[in-house]
C-alpha cells in the first residue's frame, strides 16, 4: 500500500512496521513472560511466519498489528491493532483488537491507551460494527484489559485451539458493539 499508516496518542504512535523494527520487536516481546499465552518463545520459522502474517494483514485488510512506539524516547514497545480473526474454529473474520508488549513496560497504561486508540479506529476508520478480542482463560491481565475497555464477555464465540494454551486448548471471545463503544468515550 502506498499510504503509511501513523496514529498518535497521548504517549504513544501507533504506526506501519519498518524493515528495523524487527529486532528489537523480537528481542523484547519473545520472551518466556510474554509469549506464555500466545504458544512460547519462537523459533526463527514462527518469528518469520508472524512478520508475513503482520505485513500481510496490512497489504489485505489496510489495517494489522502495528507498532507501538513511545513519544517521549522513541522505543518500540510492542504492538497492538486490528486485524481480521484467522484462528481455526474461531469467528472468521470478525474485526479483531489485539495487542502484545514488553515486560518492563506492563502495568503503565499503554496496553489500554493503544487498544482504545485502535478501537476508536476500528470504528471510525475501518467501519466495524463490533470487534472481538481473544485470549486463553489463564491469560488474567490480558481479558482484565478487555474489560476495561467496556468489552463484555462472549462465550457464544469461545472456540477450541491447543495452539495458544494446550492446558486448556480453549480461546475465550470478548467483544464490543460500535454503540457501546461511542457511549464509553468522553466527550473531546
């Protein structure tokens, strides 16, 4: 696509990927904390087949899991944002929020300053009438978010899927309608 995408927050820019951008992605989000819900630290096949999948929402859909990168000191701290479900058994192609960041920088308010940023895109960019967003039942932190974001629980979607928690081998949907979204936003 010839249009770059770039969104700024408050603290953060949600932007298109860049051939660097890989490296640091990679060495601060494929560690044993962070990739416990999403099937492990990587190899360098899985590495590559994410980075086409990432590209390739892009390319096919104008919207992916971009990079988040923080105002004030420029570092890539993971990524969040919208693509269409692809997990076997799960909503295809439902517009989807997701979201994976470093360690070190949990518990500071960017997981939700991004996904809210992306869910006022999802909206009134892209067109969604509801996103969803996924995650595994033992993945607290990551369907706490979810709530907090006013998504709601939706067990009607929940599908089976080893491939994230084979505890389990369960996916857990939440999601969130246009409306109620527009009625949780403060006023600009």
């Amino acid at each position: 696509m010839a249009d770059h995408f770039l969104y700024e927050t408050e603290r953060l820019v949600l932007r298109d990927w860049r051939e660097g951008d890989w490296a640091p992605f990679w060495t601060g989000t494929n560690t044993p904390a962070v990739m416990r819900w999403l099937g492990g630290v990587a190899d360098e096949s899985k590495r590559a087949a994410v980075q086409d999948r990432l590209l390739g929402y892009r390319e096919h859909h104008g919207h992916t899991f971009w990079v988040v990168e923080r105002k004030s000191d420029g570092a890539l701290l993971g990524f969040c944002g919208l693509k269409r479900t692809n997990q076997k058994g799960g909503p295809l192609g439902a517009m989807e929020v997701g979201w994976r960041l470093r360690e070190d920088v949990w518990g500071q308010g960017y997981a939700k300053e991004a996904a809210s940023a992306s869910l006022d895109l999802a909206f009134d960019r892209f067109g969604a009438e509801e996103v969803v967003a996924l995650t595994v039942t033992g993945n607290g932190p990551s369907w706490g978010l979810m709530k907090r974001l006013g998504m709601e629980r939706r067990e009607d979607l929940d599908f089976d899927n080893s491939e994230f928690d084979p505890e389990t081998g369960r996916i857990i949907v939440y999601s969130i309608a246009r409306d109620a979204w527009n009625a949780g936003r403060l006023p600009a």
